[in-house]
C-alpha cells in the first residue's frame, strides 16, 4: 500500500509540474504578445514630404507636410519632454494637431523633407528683415573694418576683440596753465610721442555685415539657408552671389561709451586689430560658411 501511494504521489507531482511549466509558457507567450503589439504600437504625426522642403520664414501649407507613422516608444523617447516636475509635453507635432501648425506657423528655420516636425522649430511670427534689430541690447554702430586677415571667416554672429592702436603727444608741462605761460613768454614747447594701444571693443557682437550695396549679409545668408540644396549650389556658381556676401563694413553691438571713445579716437588717425574669438556654439550660418568658403576660394584662384 505505502509503495502505490508513494506512485500516486509521484503521478500527481509530475501532471502538477506539467501544468506548471504550461503555465510559465503561456504568461511568456502573453508577455511576449503584449511586449511586441507595444512595440508595433504607433503614433501619427507630422512630417515634412520627402520631395519637399519649408524655406526659413516661410508659412507651412498643407502640400508641405504628411502623415508618418512614429513607434509609440521612439515618440515617448523623443517625442514628448519630462519636466522637473515630472509633467510631459509633446515636442513633435501629432498628426491630430496639425491644424494648428498649417497656414497657422511659419518654420522657424530651414526645414529639410522627410524630417519629423518639432513645436520648435516653427514660430507664430514670421521672421523680419533685420531681425537683430529687435533683440539687441545696446546701440548698433556701422564701423569699416578690414577682416581680410581672416578671409571670409567671420559672419553674423561672430564675436570679436578689436584693440586700437594711435599716436599720443605729451607734453612737458604739467598744466594747461603752465602751458599758456609758456606760450606768452615765448618758450619753446617741447613735445613727445608715444605709441598707444588699447582695448576698444571687448568681445562685442557682429550683428550684420553690409556688402558694396549697402545689402544686409544676414539676411543674404538666411534666404540662401532657405533655399533646397540645387538652389543653393546654383547660387555657389554665382559670381555675383558671391561678391553680394563680401563685407564693406560691419555692423556692430556697443554700448554708448564705447560709441563716444570711439569718435574721440577717430580724430587720431588710428589702426585697428581684429580678433575673432572661439564660437561657443553653432548655427545655420556657420554650419554652411564651408560650403560658401570653398566657393570663395575658387573664384579667387580664378583672377
């Protein structure tokens, strides 16, 4: 009797195993099944047409945009921002919203076809001419500044020391007094010249450069950002496109001390030198100087 029950025990124990690894098999496969219909899960949204493109500036139409079909777990990735609060926000633009970006939003900078479209890289404003004009926190002062040193690097944006470099005449006399005593009595003045070198505008920003057609460079380079690339190789072909982006004279960010030391000192007849500081960062201009570099140079190589 102890034997068949021991058998019995066993019999149970092996369908009691059976059942278990069925059940570990099937809470797998559901799992599994539910891991794989998340990830083929996806969110509609905006897309710029892959034969397409949206210029700088310019009003984002209907014939601009489509449907693309995102993973839900590459939007939850980069579609949406945590914040610290731990709140979420969209970034890209659903295709449920599209209304509200549609002859509704301008691009805020050039936006190239195929890519998904991001809140911020449309604004509600369409971008002015000039628009430096109104972000920048001192005077803007025209200045004519030699930069051939540095070829044709420096662009908008950039940020400069420039140092002045003049002839001061000192006098022995201690006093304007002392001076017109001099002067009365018929004395002999004598005089001595030194060579002065000083700072006149510490890093300050090149908001714009004008051309020999007094034409803004700014916004030159940001209607040649906004054009599609065969355009904008068409324009690399273009003598005259290329001498529209050679500076004449540069457009500057001072304050109004450095406007008043700077006319004093062009009573003096001086020199100046430019330096470019580093870029800390980049931006649509800088990202094409090389392409419009290697343009400059062969037409350079060609006189």
């Amino acid at each position: 009797m102890k034997v068949k029950k021991s058998n019995t025990e066993r019999a149970k124990g092996r369908v009691l195993g059976v059942f278990v690894a069925i059940a570990v098999i099937v809470v797998i496969c559901v799992i599994t099944a539910i891991s794989s219909a998340e990830n083929r899960k996806t969110v509609s949204v905006v897309r710029i047409k892959e034969d397409s493109s949206v210029g700088a500036g310019k009003m984002i139409t209907e014939d601009d945009i489509e449907k693309y079909e995102m993973y839900y777990k590459e939007f939850a990735q980069y579609g949406t921002v945590t914040f610290s609060d731990g709140s979420r926000r969209q970034s890209v633009v659903t295709w449920e919203n599209k209304d509200m970006i549609v002859n509704t939003r301008y691009a805020a900078y050039y936006l190239r076809g195929g890519t998904v479209l991001f809140w911020d890289s449309t604004t509600k404003e369409q971008s002015k001419k000039n628009s430096y004009l109104y972000s920048m926190d001192g005077e803007l002062l025209n200045i004519q500044l030699n930069t051939d040193d540095f070829g044709d690097m420096v662009v908008p944006g950039d940020t400069l020391n420039i140092r002045v470099a003049y002839e001061k005449v000192n006098y022995d006399l201690p006093t304007e007094e002392a001076y017109q005593l001099a002067l009365d009595a018929g004395t002999n003045i004598s005089a001595v010249t030194t060579s002065e070198t000083e700072m006149l505008f510490s890093e300050v920003s090149v908001l714009d450069m004008l051309n020999s057609d007094g034409a803004s460079i700014f916004d030159i380079y940001y209607d040649y950002i906004s054009m599609t690339k065969a355009e904008q190789n068409a324009c690399l072909q273009d003598d005259e496109f290329l001498d529209s982006i050679k500076p004449e004279t540069i457009l500057l960010e001072v304050t109004s001390e450095e406007v008043d030391r700077y006319m004093e000192l062009q009573s003096k007849n001086p020199t100046y030198l430019i330096t470019l500081l580093p870029r800390t960062g980049s931006n649509s201009i800088i990202d094409s100087l090389s392409d419009i570099q290697s343009a400059l140079a062969g037409t350079t190589s060609t006189k």
